[in-house]
C-alpha cells in the first residue's frame, strides 16, 4: 500500500518526490510529503535548484492559468449580467479574476488607447501663450450715438443689464435716461483709470504693487496675485517661489504660495495644453477607484433592505464597470480599422445590460428596477461630471 502511495506522489519536474520538504523554504511553515504546495503560503513544496525549463514551464503554467480565469470570467460578465458577482460573493471565486485588478487592467488599456494617436497633442501647437498676450483690454468708450449706444452696450454683461432695465424706461423719461448713462459712462471710465495706473504699477515698481495687494481687502485680490505670478514667471522667469520672495519680498504665506503655484501650473498648461490634457486622461485610471466607492453608497442607500453587504456591492460596481471598458475597448478597436463611430452604439448595448444586472442580481421586478436604475444613473452621472471638473481643475492648478 505503501509504495502505491508513493507512486501517487511522483510528478513530474522539480515536484518529484525525491525534491519534497519537509519545511516550506519561504515560510517554514511545516510539510508532510504528500504536500505539493505549502498550505500556509502556496509556493511549491520542491528543493530542487531552479534551470531554465523549469522556470520556463511554471511561466506558460501561471500564463495560460490566468487565460483561463479569464476567459471564464469574460463568459460570465457576457452572457450572465449580475450572475458572475453573485457568485462571487458566494465564495466561487478561484475560477473568475481578481473584480479590482480585473477593473485596473482594463482602466489603463482603454485609456492607454484612448491617448494613444489621438488629436489632443495638436492642442500644443496653438500658441495659445501668443493668443492670449495678443488679445487686447476690453474698451470702456461708449458712442453715445443711438445705434452706436446700443451696440456698444451688448457686449459687457453689467451694461447689458443696465440696459433691459432702460428699454422699460418710457420715453418720456429720456432725460433720466442720458442721466443713468452719463453715470454709467463716468464709472466705466474711472474703472479703465484705475486699471491702467494699476497696470502701470505692477510693470514699473512689482514690489510696491504686490505690498498693495497684501493689503486691498477685495474679493479679487486671489485672482490679482496670480496675475501677479503669471506675468513675473513669463517675463521675469521666476522658477520657484523662493525667487518671488528674495526678489520681490513676497510673504513666504499660504496662499501667496498657492497663488504662485497656480500661476506657475496655468503657465505650462498654456504652454501644453494638448501634453496637459493627456496627463489628466492618464489619471482616469487612479480616479475611478476612488469614484466607485462614492458612487457605490448610493447603491447601497437603494437596496438597503437586502441583505448586501457594502463590499458586495462595491464587487457589483465593479463588475458592471469593467464591462462597460470592454465595450469600449471593442469600440475603440472597430472605430480604429473601419473609421466608423460605434460608442453610441456600446453604450446602448451597456444600459440594457446594465439593467439586465440590476434585476438579476437583487431579484427585484422591473418596475422597483427602472426606478432604481434611472435614480442610480442620475446620481452616477452627476458624480462624474462634479468629479471630472475637479479632476481637471486640480490638474491645471498642480499641473
């Protein structure tokens, strides 16, 4: 009995029973011989030095395991909406891929794509740097002609609504009227004075002038002091706030820092704009992991009488979120060979699916199921665009 015991016990390779320990070699954790693999750990019970076939063998065996998790849990996603997380949560989980690092991989593959080749690299190419120092000051003059009047008094939005008040004026009332206008003329025009000393300032004495801004109480003096910043790192080629402050004498405070730094990330996204926003795209990937779990309370505020725990459905999430980057990975790959537009066309395909989920998973009717699906779309679709402004925002501040 014995022997045919230890017949059983003979594999092939470096699992030869001859190669068996009986302590792990990564954890020391304590081996009978019949252990092919340490139960604490999982690495091979073998003492054999490694060779190259060998090491060649265990990389196509860990290659084509993971093929085959794979292939197993595109199936599932496919063809059984919701029926794969169900599982899941189950415990049948060796079979199926990892939901977060199956989620990571297909993240960075799309947009990797979506970067790749793209027209966003052409931005750079604008000039913008030049546009913008090109654009001439708004002009305060106003034609106090009638025709000339009105249509000079279009464009600024605090005139225009000088005006709707004015156009309910009777006409009786004309002399009250060139009243309001003179007022509004003299206003307008100390304004304009105002800004050419100011700008007068920061170009022939920018110590005195920032000295001036740390002391004006305005609303606007954040937008000043990046104004400030900007032209100093354009003209004078400020590097570092260090240099503002042994130039210049700025304040070594909060938000002098944040202003300069600002300054300084909208000047290369100026410079960049296409390098910026591929940057930006590039963070997606990182975003939605953080996104996700966001967005998953809702879903749990939604089916909080069934008995799901937050993680499951997080995995949910999850799932239905890597779904929706293979359909758009597969739109992406047909657009590329036939030059056609099909994302419209995915993304339909994703909503009844989605749908699919939803009611296969939590097991509820369909009318319980379009409520929640049009609230939870709603709530995702706000969430994503508050998240991808602040994205871009904070990008172009940081950048």
């Amino acid at each position: 009995m014995a022997k045919k015991k230890d017949k059983k016990l003979i594999t092939k390779g470096r699992y030869e029973l001859e190669f068996r320990g009986t302590e792990c070699l990564n954890c020391g954790y304590v081996l009978h011989l019949d252990d092919k693999y340490c139960p604490n750990c999982s690495q091979a019970n073998s003492t054999k030095k490694l060779v190259l076939k060998d090491f060649l063998d265990e990389f196509f065996s860990n290659l084509i395991n993971y093929d085959s998790k794979l292939l197993a849990t595109l199936y599932a996603m496919l063809i059984r909406p919701g029926s794969i997380t169900r599982d899941y949560i189950n415990g049948k989980r060796i079979r199926y891929t990892n939901p977060f690092r199956f989620l990571l991989s297909l993240a960075f593959l799309y947009f990797l794509l979506v970067t790749y080749g793209n027209a966003f690299s052409n931005l750079d190419n604008l000039n913008l740097k030049d546009r913008i120092e090109k654009t001439s000051p708004v002009s305060f003059s106003i034609d106090t002609s009638e025709d000339g009047l009105q249509d000079s008094l279009k464009k600024p939005n605090v005139i225009q609504e000088v005006f709707k008040e004015l156009d309910s004026i009777r006409e009786t009332e004309q002399n009250e009227k060139l009243f309001v206008l003179d007022t509004l003329k003299q206003f307008l025009n100390q304004k304009a004075n105002e800004k050419r000393i100011a700008d007068s300032l920061r170009r022939t004495n920018p110590r005195l002038y920032f000295s001036q801004l740390e002391e004006d109480t305005d609303s606007n003096r954040f937008l000043d002091k990046m104004q400030f910043f900007w032209e100093l790192i354009d003209k004078d080629s400020l590097k570092t706030f260090a240099d503002a402050n042994t130039k210049y004498k700025v304040s070594n405070t909060f938000y002098n820092r944040m202003a300069f730094n600002g300054s300084r990330s909208a000047n290369r996204v100026v410079e960049q704009p296409g390098t910026w926003v591929n940057d930006t795209i590039a963070k997606l990937p990182f975003v939605i992991f953080f996104f996700l779990p966001l967005f998953t309370v809702f879903i749990y505020v939604a089916y909080i009488r069934k008995k799901y725990t937050y993680t499951d459905h997080l995995i949910f999430s999850f799932h239905n979120q890597s779904l929706l980057f293979i359909l758009l990975i597969l739109s992406w790959i047909i657009d590329f060979m036939f030059n056609w537009s099909t994302a419209g066309i995915f993304l339909i395909v994703f909503s009844i699916y989605l749908f699919q989920a939803m009611r296969k998973f939590y097991g509820q009717g369909i009318f319980k199921t379009i409520v929640k699906y049009l609230f939870l779309n709603s709530v995702f679709t706000f969430l994503a665009l508050i998240t991808l402004i602040l994205l871009f925002a904070g990008s172009g501040f940081t950048y």
